[in-house]
C-alpha cells in the first residue's frame, strides 16, 4: 500500500484507518506491525503529540529499495509461514 501511494503521491501518508479497513487487520496488529517496519527504517510515521502511535506512515528510500528487491523482500518477509 506504501509503495503503491509513493509512486501516485510521493508526500501523502496512509492514516490507521486506511490500513485497518483495506487490510482487515486490528489495530494492535497494525500497530505492532507499523512500528517495527518504521524501526527497520522502512516507513516513516507521522507521530501526534499524544494519543495514538500515529496519524500517517509512507515508506522510506529503504522501503522503495526493499519493495523492489523482489528476492531480499521474500527472504525477509515469507508468505509462508
């Protein structure tokens, strides 16, 4: 969903909800999920002053990098599992 937004509008970012709904996924498992994505460097989070973990996510050069190295992305990140 990062990469596919980049590419479209380089500066927006995807809102919880926006994940949530599309994925099918809880919060908690987003925020689990959202966080460490961002602390391996591959998004960005627009973070508020409190409340929520974040308002908004886009991905990072290493995301983009990572997205497009379709065998580094499958060895990190197995469908199978």
């Amino acid at each position: 969903m990062l990469y596919t937004c980049f590419t479209e509008h380089p500066y927006h970012r995807i809102t919880p909800n926006e994940f949530t709904e599309d994925l099918g996924v809880t919060q908690r498992v987003l925020d689990f999920n959202i966080v460490y994505l961002e602390e391996k460097g591959y998004v960005e989070l627009q973070k508020p002053l409190e409340g929520s973990i974040f308002v908004g996510a886009r991905i990072t050069p290493k995301g983009i990098d990572l997205v497009e190295d379709e065998k580094k992305f499958s060895e990190l990140f197995p469908q199978n599992r």
